[in-house]
C-alpha cells in the first residue's frame, strides 16, 4: 500500500515552525521550563508526603507536625516558592 503526503502540507507545518523569531522559540522554551519546575515541585512535594506519612504519630509530633496538618505542611512547602 503506498502513501502520499501532500507536500504543500508538509511544507506548511515545516515553514510555520521555521518562520517563529528567536524571541518567540525562547519564550517557548521558557514555558516549556515552567511546566517542568511545576512538575518537579509537585513530584518532590508528593515524594515528601509519601516519606511523612509513613511516620509514627509521635514522630510526627516530634517534628512539630500533626498528622490532621500533614497535607498543609506539604502544602506550604510546596507554595512557599
């Protein structure tokens, strides 16, 4: 089975990536980068819950954590950038 590819198209999709100004493909980048330090903290900020959470409740305490508060401490850690 053969295929074609409407080379207008294809030609189309190429230029419009071609034609974006250096300013535009760095403001790319640069979201691109914000969504990724948005996934990291969120990653980290889960990664942290899970380890508090496996805690004893004394422990917890010790730390100076109630366990009902456990989700805002991870909260404000996470908003606190």
């Amino acid at each position: 089975m053969q295929s074609h590819t409407n080379l207008q198209v294809a030609g189309n999709r190429i230029g419009w990536v071609l034609s974006w100004s250096h300013d535009e493909a760095r403001r790319l980048g640069a979201r691109i980068g914000k969504v990724l330090d948005a996934w990291a903290d969120a990653y980290a900020a889960a990664a942290l819950y899970e380890h508090l959470s496996r805690l004893s409740d004394a422990e917890l305490e010790r730390r100076g954590i109630p366990r009902g508060d456990l989700h805002r401490c991870i909260f404000e850690t996470l908003t606190k950038r």
